[in-house]
C-alpha cells in the first residue's frame, strides 16, 4: 500500500485551534453505517447497557522544554548558547530520556542544554529526524518538579501560539481521565468527555475500564516512506490491568461490544489480545502499526477525532471502518464544517469485516 493512497485536501481553516466550550458540544458523526450529525453529548444514547468504554488514564507532562545549547569552544571555558526546544518522548530511566529537538542540527554529542540554573541536560545520542537522547542532572521526584516548573504543555505542530501554550491550554489539553504521569502527547477523543457525559453513561448501565497508554511525541511524525509497509511505528508504553481484561472478555462472552475511546485505547487493546481473541493483562511497550487488512478482535467501536492525512491514525481508522467508507466519512466531514484534530470534533466507528 502506498502512503500517496491515504492523503486528502483539508482547508486550513478546519484545524481546530481550540476545543468545543463546553466540551459536549463537539460536533459528532455517528458514522457505524449511515452519516448521521450529532453532537458529542448524545454519546450515550448511541450506546446500550451492555456495552463496555475503554478510555485511555494517561497524564500529559509538561514536557516541552525551552532551554540554551552550552558548549566551551576555548580552555578558558567560554561559551556558545543557541536556543533550543525538546519535546520529551520516551523515558529511558529516571533521568534518561530521548526527545525531539529543535533545532536538532545545532546540536553534539556532549553538548549541555540549560534550561535553569538548576537544571539542565546532556547530550548522550543523536538520531534521525531530530531525535536525541538526552540524561538530566536530576531524577526521580525531583526531576518531574523541575519539570512542573519549567516545562510546558507539548501541543501538536498544527496548534499555533504566538509564543508557548497559554493557561487554557493547561486545561484544554487534558482530559478528565488523566491520572497516570507519562504522556506528551493528549488522546484527544477522551478530550470530550465531561463529568456530566460520564454521569449519563452511568445512568444508562454502560460500565466503563481504565488502560494506559503514554502517548510519545511520534505520534504526530508523518509517514514519509512511500510504502507504508516500510515505515518504522515509534514504541509508546503501556499497562493494561487485570482488571479490564476481564471486563473486556466479559462483555464479549455476554454478547456486548467494547468500544475504545480513541486510538491509543484501540492500539493498546489490540496489543494485548492472543490468538484466541482474548485480552490478556499486559505491561510493557508496543510498536503496533495497524493498516488495511489488519483484523481487529478486542474492539467493536472506537470513537476518534479526524486525523491528519497520511498518518498511522488516518490509516488505522481506514483499517478498522473500511478505506472507501472512511474517505466518504471524511468528505462529508469537510463538506459541512466539522473541526480537526487534536482540538477537534469526533466521529463514532464500527469495526467492518470489509477492509476496502
């Protein structure tokens, strides 16, 4: 399959800059067979009692930090500064973690990067498309309170600010779920969900099931190869709990359906099921690139937000609802105004056996 095979034209002016207020007011495609609009406050009642939500617990750290390059170029210690931007991505050990850089090409291997007079890191490793492997001067609790401090919210590339996330962002950019330290980037479709949703969905007899999954900064990366085969998926770690395995086989042996709130719900679960179709517990990292032809066994149906084109999401929900049906789904989307991305309105999925 070829990456040109899933791009699209969206006019700029659909790419959300900031979410729905209130939340629930998000625009809704209730797309499991016909093209229905709807909002995401009527969630619930596209749902039934015997149906299970996943959703996604993870917490976005503040991990976008804005630091000076350090480098002595004499014996008498001077030094060169240049401005650099991480975004954190994946945690090695407590205080070892790789990142993205910007500008990546300003920077050596043994280079420090100062972000405070107390903190500050080294360059240990450089990779491809910017990404560095750095170590902290400090671990553990004190690591993550110096992060607090100084880092900021990592919102997508396509979010403009003038300068960095502002203080709606601190909100916006979490959803209610977060409990979980780890993600630096949010699962946006568990972004619409409101305390009054939750209560709805209680009232009406659906049962609901934590996972974690820390969303990395690759997430946002395009597929630049031009065979999708041929793309490498960045790894993202997770932890499903006993808890919602059972809960998740349950509902299926009951004859209900377990819908995943977003992608990152969906990817974890299809990781953890076995060749019999159950969801067993799982902890550890997951690399699932999940394409056309891809057979689902752990999820029914998957709410999401619209995804760029050329992603591994656009590709996953074209995967998981049909390619021809998912480019109709989309056209409509844009016919009639709907929001993107991240900040963005939803859709509401069901898994096809047809994967064209």
């Amino acid at each position: 399959m070829r990456t040109k095979d899933f791009d699209f034209d969206l006019p700029p002016e659909l790419i959300a800059q900031r979410p729905a207020s209130p939340r629930q007011n998000a625009k809704l495609l209730d797309a499991r067979a016909q093209l229905i609009d709807k909002v995401v406050d009527n969630i619930a009642d596209l749902l039934l009692p015997s149906d299970l939500m996943v959703f996604n617990n993870t917490r976005v750290i503040p991990a976008l930090l804005i630091g000076k390059r350090c480098r002595s170029i004499s014996e008498d210690n001077n030094l060169t500064e240049r401005k650099i931007a991480i975004t954190l991505h994946k945690q090695v050990n407590t205080s070892t973690w790789f990142a993205y850089a910007k500008p990546s090409r300003r920077l050596k291997i043994g280079d420090t990067i100062k972000f405070s007079e107390d903190f500050c890191s080294k360059v240990i490793e450089k990779h491809k498309m910017g990404e560095i492997l750095i170590e902290f001067n400090l671990s553990g609790i004190n690591f993550f309170s110096a992060l607090k401090r100084y880092g900021n919210p990592p919102l997508p590339p396509y979010i403009k600010r003038p300068r960095l996330p502002d203080i709606n962002d601190l909100k916006d950019y979490q959803t209610i779920f977060a409990k979980a330290d780890g993600a630096v980037a949010a699962p946006t479709a568990g972004l619409h969900f409101t305390s009054e949703i939750m209560s709805k969905l209680a009232k009406r007899g659906i049962a609901t099931a934590p996972l974690t999954l820390h969303v990395g900064a690759g997430t946002f990366l395009p597929v630049k190869v031009e065979n999708i085969t041929d793309h490498k998926m960045h790894e993202e770690f997770g932890e499903l709990p006993v808890e919602t395995a059972e809960a998740v086989n349950e509902t299926h042996r009951q004859g209900g359906r377990v819908l995943a709130v977003g992608t990152t719900s969906l990817r974890l679960l299809e990781s953890a099921v076995n060749k019999h179709g159950l969801v067993k517990p799982f902890v550890g990292n997951t690399d699932i690139f999940i394409t056309p032809g891809y057979r689902f066994h752990a999820v029914d149906l998957l709410l999401t937000n619209f995804h760029l084109p050329r992603s591994t999401l656009y590709m996953l929900v074209c995967a998981f609802a049909g390619e021809n049906f998912i480019r109709s789904a989309y056209n409509h989307a844009i016919k009639n105004r709907y929001r993107f991305y991240s900040y963005g309105d939803a859709m509401l999925l069901k898994k096809t056996e047809r994967q064209t």
